[in-house]
C-alpha cells in the first residue's frame, strides 16, 4: 500500500530549517518545524529531560522499560509498534500513551503534556533471561507529524517520553548494514545512522552476536535505544540469532510483521520482502518451515511484480542475510541449492535490490544474475560492515562485482519516484582508524532505476507451488544442504565463530 499523499504546507527552506537545528533551536522552532512534514529535520524534541526548570517527573517504579525499540507490523503509514523489556517475572502490565506533537508545543510540554491516546499490548518471556518482552502497537496515527509517546505502565514505571520522526512523503531514506555487534565501530554507525535521521532502517541479519549469552541481548539493545526508539528498525535473522535457542533470542525481542521471522509489506512505492535465507533451520524434520517460507515468497514475490506492472508499485527490494555471490575471501556459497532456488525466485519476479550482509565485506554488483552482469537482473549490495571485524576480499576479479571494499559503515538509500540513489559511507579512513567526531567518509554511490514497461510486464508470472518447485529443484537436498550448512556454522569456531 501506498501512503496517502499529503499537499505539502508552508515550510521554511531547507537550509534555513537545517540551520535553525545547528544553532540547537530544534524545539523553539517546532511551530515552523513541524509545519513541513516531509523535512530534513534532524532529531525534532528533545527524548532527555530538560535542564529549563521543566518539572517532568521523576522516574518512578521498580520495573521500568528499557531497550525500547520501533518497528511495524501493520500498515508503516498509520501504524508503529513499541517494543521493550521489563526485568523479573512479574508482569508490571504493557501500554504505550501517544499523541502528535503540536505546533507550539514546548519541550516541557513534550516531556509532561497528558496523552489523548493509549493502546495496551503484548506481553511474553524474553528468551532464557528473567525478564519480559512487551509490545504494543499505536494506530490510526498521523507519521506526517512528530509523536510523542511513552510505554511502560504505572504499576512498573513509566519510560522518558520519546518523539518519532515525521515521515517523509514526496521522498524517502531507509539506511541497511548488517553483522552489527557492540564494537567501536557498531556504535559509531548506529550515532551516525542516527545522526543521518532516515525513515526507517534495516539490519540485515546478526545483531547481537550474543552467541548463547542473553544479557549481551541485552547491552545490545541499550546501545540500539537512542536510534531504534526514535525511528523504526526493521531486521531480518541471521545464522548469528540461530545460536541463541535456534532464533528463539532474537523471536522474542523483536516485533515484525507477519510470523515475525519473514514478512513482506509496502513502504511508499516499494514492496521489500524479507527472508530468513534457511537460517533458522536446524533439524531436516522441521523442513516444512523453510518449504512453506519458500512458497511464501514465490507468492508474495509474485503478487508484487504484478502490482509493480500495474503501476502500484515502482520496485521489489529483497532483504536477508546471506549473499547469493560474493568477493569474500572463502566464502563462496555453502548452500548451492537454496542460492540457485532463491536466485531462480529472485530473477523470475524481477527483484530490483538485494540487501544482505553475513559476509563482513562492503560490495555492490552489477545487475546481474547466474554469477554474470544481467541487464534484467537484481543489485546486490552485501554490506556487512555494522560494526562486527571484517573479512577479506579474494584477489581476482568478479565479472559481476562493481565495487567491494573492506569498511566498517552503513549504505543510504534515497528513494525519489522511479531513482533510488545509493550512497555507502564509511565511519573509518582508509587505514581503518575510526574518524573523529562522528565524521564519515563516501566510498561508493550509485543510482537503481526503475524498469520500463516492458521489463515491469516481463517479469509478471504466477506464483509456484511447492510441487512445481520441486520439479525443476531438489528440495531434499536443498533442506539437508541448508541444515549442514547451519551446523558447519556451529562447528567453526575460530575465523567463522563471528560470519
Ligand atoms: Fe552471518
Ligand atoms: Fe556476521
């Protein structure tokens, strides 16, 4: 679906509202601010308690939420989902209160105004740690304003009041990395990811490298709270959630759409659709799982590419984790048969891009397709830069790579009409030393266009049954080859206890 398109009112030009924010007049200059809907402001309201004698109250009860954390499961144009954790067994209760945040207001207002809306959730055991994962959705909401919100409960305490972004309408930007981890680096590109104030962002797999440890879930998170409670994160599994309780870690502190773990939904004129790439599958007896996901995608892949035919849509973006090629240095593909099958999928229902990571390198392909450049094929770009240690790149070329590096960073995309324009930034210099400052370096930029009519048309076919998968594919070998793989995961514990 679409988001509603809104006349844009008044605003102040960009640079003027961009300077208004430099000059830290972001809450003063709300009124003007907020007046533009699809902005290029920085961070609107303050999320800290104000040092202007604004009497917020103080934090109260025993239970007070933490890692909190926005996603959607619903419609992305009306819709947000608050997610975080409470410590202990006993359930302190699970409420998010919200409203917009209205021309005039003042950062005191922001912080202590009473909510007009409030929306309970869900509640449900964080994986094998004593605390609880709560969730509770906001609806019917205007994302052309900012939002206020806080979740908690009185019983348990409160969380400081937050403020969403207004999303932006006539253009958008989603940032992706991978393989993110709780180095140095991870953090410089979750403060720079902020900084840059997208619309929403992906990570493409291995987030916490818990790796069977829960609590490090749980620092993880900490230092995903200033960029993930202020704009949606939307994520895709990883081999990396599979060690903690076969993605049971990662199931049960994140909240998306559809089962939770593949999905498929609109934003403006995209459709993504995420896989979990068979990361999750452990046991050949529970291969119904990756087949009924497999099947999910030809269909949703499938309905998408008709209604980007039918003008509904401009592109199909596919996330997950694992590449399908790659540079990196000993990690050609474990898992022939689910790449050729996913491959075959991909390039059927014309997938535009392909957003992975697990392979801690930065690379953009070409169109491609078969391990060759293909006009009709989908852009990879494999940036598992996030922050967890990088690999290294073979020494011979790839006739379908356009750029690989080695760069901890994040890559942009600004989505206006038919062009996304790419850009990949680096937080290190080229001898991998981290800049000062929050500073960032350009190593790639590129533009994806959208396909003519004839391509859109070309690539409309119907979905696949899983017994007309299996004529052309063995999906028994697929399973037993994607379960292998998995366990070599396990087994590896040196250079590949962090892929
Ligand atoms: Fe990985
Ligand atoms: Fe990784």
């Amino acid at each position: 679906m679409r988001p509603p398109k809104h006349p844009k009112p008044f605003c102040l030009p960009d640079p003027t509202r961009r300077s208004l924010l430099r000059a830290g007049a972001g809450v003063l200059a709300l009124p003007l601010l907020n007046a533009c809907g699809s902005s290029e402001v920085s961070n609107v309201g303050s999320n800290a308690a104000t040092g202007n004698g604004c009497a917020v109250p103080a934090a109260t009860g025993t239970q007070r939420p933490r890692g909190l954390h926005v996603s959607w499961t619903d419609d992305p144009a009306t819709t947000r989902t608050i997610t975080w954790f409470t410590d202990g067994a006993a359930d302190p209760g699970t409420v998010v209160q919200y409203g917009p945040v209205d021309a005039g207001m003042s950062d005191c207002e922001i912080q202590t105004a009473a909510f007009p809306f409030s929306a309970e959730g869900q509640t449900q055991a964080t994986y094998d740690v004593d605390a609880l994962t709560h969730s509770a959705t906001m609806r019917d909401l205007d994302t052309t304003r900012p939002i206020r919100y806080r979740v908690g409960s009185e019983t348990g305490g409160w969380s400081a009041v937050r403020v969403l972004q207004p999303a932006r309408q006539d253009s958008f930007r989603f940032i992706h990395f991978g393989d993110h981890a709780q180095s140095d680096a991870s953090r410089a590109v979750t403060a720079a990811t902020r900084a840059k104030n997208p619309d929403f962002v992906w990570i493409a797999g291995d987030l916490s490298y818990a790796n069977g440890d829960q609590p490090v879930w749980d620092s993880y998170f900490d230092m995903l709270e200033p960029l993930a409670s202020e704009i949606p994160v939307m994520t895709a599994p990883g081999n990396h959630e599979n060690k903690d309780g076969g993605g049971q870690g990662y199931t049960s502190r994140v909240t998306l759409p559809g089962n939770g773990i593949y999905y498929g939904f609109d934003y403006g004129n995209i459709h993504f659709c995420v896989s979990t790439g068979g990361s999750l599958l452990n046991d050949a007896a529970d291969a119904g799982e990756l087949l009924k996901e497999l099947a999910a995608l030809e269909a949703d892949l499938a309905d998408a590419s008709l209604r980007r035919a039918n003008g509904e849509i401009d592109f199909i973006i596919f996330v997950q984790h694992y590449t399908i090629w790659t540079s990196c240095d000993g990690r050609d593909p474990f898992n022939f048969s689910l790449v050729l099958l996913e491959e075959n999928i991909l390039l059927r229902h014309g997938v535009d891009l392909l957003l992975v990571g697990h392979d801690h390198i930065y690379e953009r392909s070409k169109p491609m397709g078969f391990g060759l450049p293909l006009d009709s094929g989908y852009v990879q770009i494999t940036q598992g830069g996030g922050g967890q240690s990088l690999y290294e790149l073979v020494d011979y070329d790839m006739a379908w790579s356009a750029f690989r590096t080695l760069r901890h960073g994040f890559t942009e995309y600004v989505v206006e009409g038919k062009t996304i324009r790419g850009t990949t930034y680096s937080v290190e210099n080229a001898a991998l030393e981290l800049l000062p400052d929050g500073g960032l370096e350009i190593i790639d930029s590129f533009e994806i266009h959208a396909r003519n009519t004839l391509a859109k048309a070309h690539a409309v076919h119907a979905a696949r049954s899983l017994e007309e998968l299996g004529r052309d594919f063995d999906l028994q070998a697929m399973v037993d080859h994607t379960v292998k793989r998995n366990h070599l995961h396990d087994l590896f514990e040196d250079h590949t206890a962090n892929f």
